[in-house]
C-alpha cells in the first residue's frame, strides 16, 4: 500500500539531513513541506517566534501536547538546557513511531520523554508518573477544541506556576476561539498575540503566548 505523508517526511529526513544535526532535520522538513507536500508543522515562520519564546523561558521542564512527527519537538528540544526534559504527548501510534526517528534522527532522544496517549488521560499523572512538579514552558498544538479543556486540566492539577508560559499555535487558522476567549479574559495570565502566517502560505495565522500569573 502507498506510504502516509509522514513516512515520506521521515525518509526526506533520512536523505537529506545530517544525524545529530537538529538545524538540518528542521530544514529538511521544512524543504519537504514548501516543496513536496504541506503538512502541518509549525513551520519555519512561526518557528522563530517558537524559538525565541523557548530561548526567553529557557525551561527545565517543558511539555508539548501534539508531537505529530516531531517538527515542534525538535525545534524546542535544540535549545533547552543540559538536564532539561521535553515531554510530549502523541496519541496517535503511526505519528509517534514516526516522531521518535525524526528525534533520533536529530539527537535529542536524550532531553525528549515521547509518550503515546492522549493529554487528558496523561496530564493528570504527569506529578506521580512522571516526577514533574510545574512545567516552565507548554506548547499547544493539538486538537484545536483540546486546547481549553486542556489548559483548565493543567491548572486543576497544579502543573502551573507564577511565570509558567503557555504558547499556542493556530489561534487564527484553523482557529481556537473559545482557548482565546477564555485565555485572554482571564485574571490568571497575561496574553499577546504573535502575528505571522499558516506554516508554508500566505493566510494569516499566529500563536498566542500567555503567562500565568497564578
Ligand atoms: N488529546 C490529544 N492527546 C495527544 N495527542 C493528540 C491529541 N489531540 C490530537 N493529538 C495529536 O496532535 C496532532 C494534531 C494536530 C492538530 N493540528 C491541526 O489540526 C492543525 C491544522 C492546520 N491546518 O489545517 O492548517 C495547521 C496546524 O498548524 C495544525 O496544528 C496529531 O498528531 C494528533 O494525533
Ligand atoms: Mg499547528
């Protein structure tokens, strides 16, 4: 049977990227996706405002919720600090297998925790299973409709902290209009808006970072 987009995605990886190199890895996905195939990584264009948050925050712990093949994690992993741990959340197993060798690929299965599953089973055992006391940083990139539930999940189950940064990507399109409305009429973060466009087009797209003030 024909290959998913995501195993050609691995093998443009495994062509044209060096092992170890994470630059090359985002490169040569982001090549694949503006040349071959659209896919819904964060992209190149919000990917330096991913990165600049992430290099701000400089987190020891940080968690991503909707790995897909691992574009996001790479990019955020590249720049943690030694010791620092990523842990993300992918429900789907064909996404996760393919997300743990493009990780591979990079380098980084040391600072990554993959875990398969959904958030709302997994986020409520994240202290116990995981050992994590609050996270520093949390990036927000999947099921459009998950991102509030999920928000409010992460807040009952204490993984906050004054200064916790929560970026979220496709505000605008495919859009979280009720993530927005709530994040950004609540006393308990502090909201801005990030301008840029839909990963490889020109429609209009951008993350929305917010601090939590507790
Ligand atoms: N509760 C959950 N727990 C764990 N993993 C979960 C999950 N819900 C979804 N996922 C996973 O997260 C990814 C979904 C992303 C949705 N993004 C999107 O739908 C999306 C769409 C466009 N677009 O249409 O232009 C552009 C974008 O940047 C997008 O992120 C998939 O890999 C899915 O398996
Ligand atoms: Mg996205």
């Amino acid at each position: 049977t024909r290959s998913t987009r995501p195993q050609r995605m691995l093998k443009a990886v495994q062509k044209n990227a060096t092992r170890g190199d994470p630059l090359s890895v985002i490169s040569a996905i982001d090549r694949f996706c503006r040349h071959s195939e659209w896919a819904m990584n964060v992209g190149d264009e919000k990917g330096t405002i991913l990165d600049s948050v992430v290099s701000e925050v400089n987190p020891a712990m940080a968690l991503e919720l909707g790995t897909y093949c691992g574009y996001s994690t790479v990019r955020i992993a590249r720049l943690l600090p030694p010791g620092a741990r990523l842990v993300t959340l992918e429900f789907n197993g064909d996404y996760a297998a393919i997300a743990r060798q493009v990780i591979e690929w990079a380098g980084l299965e040391d600072m990554v925790q993959l875990v398969e599953g959904a958030s709302g089973d997994w986020i409520p055992r994240m202290k116990e299973h995981f050992g994590v006391k609050t996270f520093d940083f949390i990036f927000l990139d999947h099921w459009k409709d998950r991102y509030l539930p999920d928000i409010k999940l992460l807040e009952e189950c204490g993984l906050l902290r004054k200064g916790t940064v929560v970026l979220a990507d496709n505000v605008i399109c495919p859009g979280t209009p009720d993530y927005l409305e709530y994040i950004r009429n609540s006393p308990s973060y502090e909201s801005n808006y990030f301008r840029s466009h839909l990963e490889y087009t020109k429609a209009e797209d951008g993350l929305e970072k917010s601090v939590y003030v507790g």
